[in-house]
C-alpha cells in the first residue's frame, strides 16, 4: 500500500490543479461560453445516463 501513495498523491495534485487553469480558462473565454460549455456538458452526461438506464423492459 505504501508503494502507492506517492502516485496517488501526484493524481490528486495533477487532477486538482489543472481544474482550477481551466476554470480560468472558461471565464477568461467570457460568460455566455462559460454557459453554452456548462449546457453541454449537462446534455452529454443526461444523454449517456438515459441511454445506459433507457432500455430496461
């Protein structure tokens, strides 16, 4: 177990720092893309959510 905290922990710090680049990425590209971005992204993630539980008769 100890052989992977070193890699767990580089996962985390890698995973939450380039988050917060592209949060500032979103904002910097302006409000209304922030929107359409976020709106997309819900879709895809309804979309896959109700083709993974549509189809049980």
């Amino acid at each position: 177990m100890k052989k992977y905290a070193p890699l767990a922990l580089i996962a985390l710090l890698a995973t939450t720092l380039t988050s917060c680049e592209l949060v500032e990425g979103i904002f910097k590209a302006g409000f209304w893309s922030a929107i359409i971005v976020v709106v997309i992204v819900l879709a895809l993630i309804i979309w896959i959510i109700s083709k993974v539980f549509g189809n049980r008769n």
